[in-house]
C-alpha cells in the first residue's frame, strides 16, 4: 500500500514536472516587452507577467468551476479590494454581526482568493474551499477556464475610468517594485498603446461588457463611479443578482446601508488588519498591504495628469469603444 502511494505521488510529481516545463516552453515562444516594472509576454492578444501567464495556461485545463460559483472579476486597481469587502459581506451576511465582523480583522484581499493569483499556496488551494465560493480574477473573459464560461456560475466585473484607473495603476506598480519605477509620461504612452498589465485596458472591459449584454443574468457589469455615487443601490443590485436579494426586513433595519458603511474606503484604509503588515504571494512578491488603499476617490487623475494628456485617453477610449454602447 505504502509502496502504491509512493508511486502515485512519484507519477503526480513527475507529471507536474512536465506541465510546467511545457508552459515555460510555450512562454519563451512568446513576444515579450519591457517597459513596466518588470517585463510582459502577450498571450492572446493580452500583456500579462510571465509568472501570471503560466498560471493562466495551467488553469485552462486544472480549474473547475462550480455552477455556484461566484466570480470577482475587474481590470486591476480599478475597485477590486472595495469589489470583494463588498462581495464577502453580503454574501456571509447571515452568518456574521457588523461589530464583529471578519473585515474588521481580515484585509478583503485574504478574505476572497485570486484564482491566477495565489497567496502563499498552491493554484489548486481554491479546489478545497466550501460553495458556493466566491473567487477573484483579473482575467480578461477570452482567457477564463471553459468551466467557467460553461458552467453557468455569476461573475460580477467592476470597471473603471480609465484615466483614474491608469493613475492608481501607475502609482500601484511603483509602490510594489523593489527595483525599478517608471515614470508618469512613459507609463502613459504605453497605457496608449494598449501595453499594460492586463491590457490593452479597453480590451479587458469590452469583453466583459459584450458578455455582460449578451448573457445579462451571468455577468453584471458594473462602474466604479456608478458605485462611488449611489453604493446602496448598487449593493441590492449586486445581491439581487447573486440570488441572495435584500428582504423587506433587513432593508427596514438598514442592512444595504450597514454593508456599505463596513466595505466603505474610510472604513476600510483605517482598519490595523489593513494598515499593517504584508500580502504575500506565492511567486514570492511581498506587498505592504496598505498599498490596497490610496485615495479611492473619482477624478483623481487631475492631479497627477495633464488635461491634454487626460483628453488623448478620452479621444482614444471613444475610440476603441465605438459602436459598443460602453461610454465613460
């Protein structure tokens, strides 16, 4: 018997030895560019780090999605961490008091999974989680596992402006490079061309936006100033579309406004569990976890951009977008 399961953790070994030396062999053959913090491959039309890239190559075949699942997908630094506080609370709503509450100790990044961004474990960490699971992603939708565009699971994507999204991008690279930094301008230009973590950026949110209109009850598309300008009524919206909607009793108790109030950015950036110590990745990046915070604010932009430059990501977003009904 001993003998039996040495065997088959040999075979598992040897096996995982040779999906990953395929993946990095399909990963050489790819174009590769530097210019952000550290070098991207473009992988479907998609620039992504390459640690990422591979990731995202294995889960085509290793992820598999449950048809309760829920997905947290965005571009990144376009809302996320304020997505998943919001996603958890509501979810686990019944299950938690708002004074004692795991976003009170927990920074929202723990408490919801990447799927392609693993901390400190294994991809197949989120095969183990209980359902329904509520999960994140980066992903732009053409680079989702099947399982989970067949499955038939909910997948609520939150965008941004792309201006304000470009700034906290720029500003976030910085802060988690060790080594290099890149400079507004440079950034910029290749923000232009479509060359960015995850993008091209307008790429990422017409996909979605696309799935959004043609499959209206899987995927809700959602804006980040929408969400700034009226929060309880995008949190029902978000919960109706979940299946687990707001009763008339917690609405005349204020249950939308109490989960608005804990997932708030002056809640949440003042927080100790968020203030202090690391974020820690399995490929070994370690991020200060007050870097998820910065302002949280619409039309930031202003102040570190120049008015042309801010029209030029107008003309160019326009268009990008023509035809798509999907407007900033």
């Amino acid at each position: 018997m001993e003998q039996a399961k040495e065997g088959n953790a040999t075979d598992s070994s040897s096996e995982a030895i040779s999906s990953q030396s395929h993946y990095t062999d399909l990963l050489s053959k790819l174009p590769s560019r530097e210019g952000w913090t550290v070098p991207l491959v473009l992988y479907k039309k998609f620039w992504l780090r390459p640690r990422l890239a591979i990731n995202i190559m294995h889960l085509q075949t290793s992820f598999n999605a449950r048809q309760d699942d829920i997905i947290i997908a965005s571009n990144p630094k376009c809302g996320t961490t304020w997505m998943k506080a919001l996603a958890f609370a509501i979810t686990n709503r019944s299950r938690y008091e708002f004074g004692n509450h795991p976003l009170l100790s927990r920074h929202p990044q723990e408490v919801i999974p990447f799927i392609e961004i693993p901390l400190g474990v294994e991809l197949t960490y989120v095969d183990t989680l209980s359902s329904p699971r509520v999960l994140a992603t980066h992903m732009p939708f053409s680079l989702l596992p099947n399982s989970i565009t067949t499955c038939g699971c909910r997948i609520v994507y939150i965008c941004r402006g792309p201006k304000d999204a470009f700034v906290s991008r720029w500003h976030f690279e910085n802060k988690i490079s060790r080594e290099y930094s890149i400079n507004v301008k440079d950034a910029l230009d290749m923000f232009f061309e479509g060359f960015s973590p995850y993008g091209p950026f307008w790429e990422h949110c017409l996909e979605y936006w696309r799935e959004s209109i043609a499959s209206p009850d899987k995927v809700l598309f959602l804006k980040y100033e929408d969400m700034t300008s009226e929060p309880v009524k995008c949190v029902k919206r978000i919960a109706a579309f979940l299946g687990v909607p707001f009763c008339i009793k917690e609405e005349e108790d204020g249950v939308p406004e109490k989960v608005v109030k804990l997932c708030s950015f002056e809640k949440l950036s003042g927080l100790h569990a968020n203030q202090v110590g690391d974020i820690v990745r399995r490929d070994n990046m370690v991020i200060d976890k007050s870097v998820f915070f910065r302002k949280g604010m619409v039309g930031d932009w202003v102040n570190h951009i120049s008015e042309e430059m801010g029209r030029k990501i107008d003309c160019i977003m326009e268009e990008k977008l023509k035809g798509s009904g999907l407007v900033f």
